[in-house]
C-alpha cells in the first residue's frame, strides 16, 4: 500500500514562530512513517516559502529542522509548488498568518487537505475578543472584560477598566497566542504599561480581570461528532505562566487527569464541546479553562492549533484516553480529508 503525504507547514510569520519549530520537530518524529511521508517547508519570517526535509522513516533526535537563523534562501519555491495531489496539510504554525484563518484560506484556494479548523472558526477563535461574544451568546461562563482598540479613548478604556475590575488585571493582545506579549499589572501604571506592551502585537487588546484559579484543560477531536478528554492541570512553578515558563524553562508540569469533582470534569467538558461547536470548530481544538476555590468555572481560551513539543497538554490529553500521539496524528489527517471532502461536496 502506498504511503500517504503529510506536508508539514512550519515557522511564519508571527511572533510564535519559535514555538512552530519545537512543534513541528515533535510532529516529525512521531509520525508512523509505516503509513506516512513527512515532507517539510518553512515560512520564514518575511514570509518566503523554503522547501526543507523530507522523511520516509522516523529522523534521529540530532536532526533539525530550518530555521530562520539557518534559512537556505536558494530552496525558496513559490507557495503553490507547496501542492501535491493527495496530500494533507499539517500546519502547525501558531498566531497571526498561521492559526488566523489566513494559511487556511490560501490551502483552500490551492485545494488542500488540511489539518485543523476552518477560514472563518480559526479566525473568530484566534481573536479574543470574537470568542468572548460567541461564547456569551451560548452561555459559556468567561472573566470580566473591557477592551481597547488602538486610536480609541484609551483614558476612558482606562476609568472603564478601574470601575469594573479589580487587580491583578491581565493585558492580552487579542490574536496572539503562547502567552506572547501579555502582562499582569497590580496597579494603573502597570496597566498603562502592559496596553503599551500588547499593542506591540495587536491593534484590539483584550483587559480581563485576574482570579485566584486552577488552570484545567479540556482536548477537542472530531468533526461534526466531536470527543472531549477528560481534564489535565497545568501546575506551574511560577507565579505567571509566561512564554518563558511555558516553552524555555519548562517551568511546569501537568496534572493528567486533573484532581477535580467529577462533576466539575463533566461541567468543563460540556462547556469545551459547546464552545467547539459554537467556533464552528473541526479537526482539533484545546480549551483552557479557570476553576476558582469556590468551584466557579470560566472558560479563559479555545486554542485551534495547541503545542504538539513534547511537553504539550494536548497529545498528553489523548494519551490518557488511550489514544497515542503516533494515532493521533494520523486521526487528525482523516479528520482533514473528511472535512476536504465535505467541503467539495458543497460545491455544487
């Protein structure tokens, strides 16, 4: 039986490129390459198109892939010669120009396969705010919020913030992920500083109010019947759960399954298949939730595209249900081709 492609799409453009690389490296080595061919391409920083690796057995632990410190510009290609009839893409970029709906757009229109959600779930779930009014319309619980969008009144962004929430307040740029350019202010100035820090990354910027809280996530897998994990705790060594706690100090260890009420577990998997199908969602999706002292529960994420290094929560989710990473992989490039083959279907 002949093998399948998986086109592994790695780096891009955003600020999460570094994150990109760790997981793509994890994804490559954990293929069954007794039913897959691994063929990788970077997008670098400028957004140029670099043909990489190609893998037919599982590469040893030294191998590495290109990056943008290592980029061979003579590989470029022009993003279409990307294509190969009966491939599926894996994307596994993060942020801006990757998670957004934008390379899903273009894998589309190059009539792709891929992994993951679609144009417009991965872009209503890549920005804060957007899935803060989807989800309030079905009643899943969230934070206090308030929100500023760059060249608004940002004093009256600020008495808002001050009358209606109490600090800690965190500041988050509302299309970045992997905790990149978000703070935790104890007091106005802080604010001040951490709005001037997250419009670095975005125009729209998403204020919340901070809780004592567990931080327990729930992993989403299927298309139109959509499965849920039980529930995994991070449990954090430091105080704030940075990009440096999270991907360069490894800071953290995780809880799998979480040590909660089952009820608890049952409520935050409800609210995590909700949510999903509210996006829109299809392939994959992590949701991150905060559970407080006094059992309340709030859902703080939907992530599209979660880590797949391997220190990350979503394939260590499915293994504790007894779906390993290797299987899991392959599920979701089934999941991929469903949803290709559906959408075509539509096209009458």
């Amino acid at each position: 039986m002949s093998k399948q492609t998986i086109i592994l799409l790695y780096g891009g453009r955003s600020a999460e490129r570094e994150v990109s690389v760790l997981t793509a490296e994890s994804v490559m080595r954990a293929v069954n390459y007794d039913q897959f061919v691994v063929k990788t391409y970077f997008i670098t920083q400028a957004g140029d198109f670099i043909q990489t690796q190609e893998f037919t057995s599982t590469p040893g632990q030294d191998e590495k892939l290109m990056t943008n410190n290592t980029v061979d510009a003579s590989r470029q290609i022009k993003p279409s010669d990307i294509y190969e009839a009966g491939a599926v893409v894996f994307p596994v970029l993060h942020g801006p120009m990757g998670e957004d709906g934008s390379i899903q757009g273009f894998l589309e229109t190059l009539r792709l396969p891929y992994v993951g959600t679609n144009v417009l779930s991965s872009s209503a779930a890549m920005d804060k705010i957007v899935t803060k009014h989807i989800l309030s319309s079905v009643g899943v619980p969230q934070v206090a919020y308030t929100v500023y969008v760059e060249g608004g009144d940002l004093e009256a962004t600020i008495a808002e913030t001050m009358a209606n929430l109490t600090f800690p307040i965190f500041v988050k740029p509302a299309n970045m992920g992997s905790s990149v350019g978000i703070s935790k202010a104890e007091n106005e100035a802080e604010l001040r500083a951490a709005i001037d820090l997250a419009l670095q990354y975005d125009s729209r910027i998403l204020i919340e109010q901070g809780v004592v809280a567990r931080e327990i996530e729930v992993g989403l897998l299927g298309n139109s019947d959509v499965k849920t994990t039980e529930a995994g705790e991070v449990v954090k060594d430091v105080a704030f759960y940075d990009y440096q706690a999270k991907y360069i100090d490894n800071k953290i260890t995780m809880a799998i399954p979480a040590d909660i009420p089952a009820s608890i577990m049952d409520q935050m998997r409800q609210y995590a298949a909700t949510a999903f199908k509210a996006l829109g969602g299809c392939g994959l999706s992590r949701c991150d939730f905060f559970l407080t002292e006094d059992g309340s529960i709030y859902l703080n994420e939907l992530n599209t595209m979660p880590g797949f290094t391997q220190w990350s929560m979503y394939p260590l989710l499915w293994d504790n249900m007894g779906l390993a990473y290797p299987d899991l992989i392959a599920e979701l490039v089934r999941l991929g081709q469903e949803k290709f083959d559906e959408r075509e279907r539509h096209l009458i």
